[in-house]
C-alpha cells in the first residue's frame, strides 16, 4: 500500500516539491556558508518525493544551534518551500481523492520550515 501511495503522491506533486528542494539545495551549496542548509534541503526534498513509510522525528541533542539554523532557514528559502507545500495542499484537497494527499502536504509544512534538528526515520 505504502509504494502504491508514493507512486500517485510522486505523479500528483513529489516530483514537483522534489524539484523545489533540489533547487533550494542547489542554491544553498553554491554559497559555501550555507552547505549545512544545502544538505538539510536534499534530505528533506527526497523524503517529499517518497514520504510514505517514513517519518520526521527530532534529533537527539539538536539544540540551540539548529533553533539558529532554522531562522536562517526560514529567511533564505524555507517560506517559498512551505508556500508550495500550501499551494500543492490546497489544489489536491480539491478532489475527494487528492484530500490524503493534500493532508500529507500540510503536514510538511512544518518541516520546511525548519528541517535542521530533524531525522527521517522509516515508520515499522
């Protein structure tokens, strides 16, 4: 069921989100201060291509230094990513179907909006 659910998530916006987070990654590893959000964007954009069966826990021992981080975060990229995870949200709760996907959607937002501190673990 899990395959099932990333093959349509992929059609409907992973691939999309993907895209907007590799470009973020990009970006971010180009301006050599920022590899640390270059590498946090890569993760995060590939759990957003392939999401189900995984899940975003805290890290251990993530402290002050991500809080920082992650204002740095939100400044430079992370509201284009959590506007595209709202507007991709909004166009799939528009059909009965597209409303898990959608869902899914909005609960991303708070990981692009502040992806260091975070682990992607696979769900048992």
């Amino acid at each position: 069921m899990k395959t099932l659910l990333n093959i349509i998530w992929l059609v409907l916006s992973g691939f999309w989100l993907f895209v907007g987070y590799m470009f973020a990654a990009l970006i971010m590893c180009i301006l050599i201060v920022t590899i640390p959000w270059g590498i946090a964007a890569a993760r995060i954009g590939v759990y957003a291509l392939w999401p189900f069966g995984k899940t975003v826990v805290d890290a251990p021992g993530a402290g002050v230094g991500s809080l920082l981080g992650n204002v740095v975060w939100v400044i430079l990229a992370g509201w284009w990513i959590a506007l595209e995870h709202l507007l991709s949200g909004i166009a799939l709760c528009v059909t009965i179907i597209g409303i898990p996907f959608g869902i899914a959607n909005f609960k991303l937002i708070p990981v692009a909006l502040m992806p260091l501190g975070k682990k992607i673990v696979a769900t048992p």
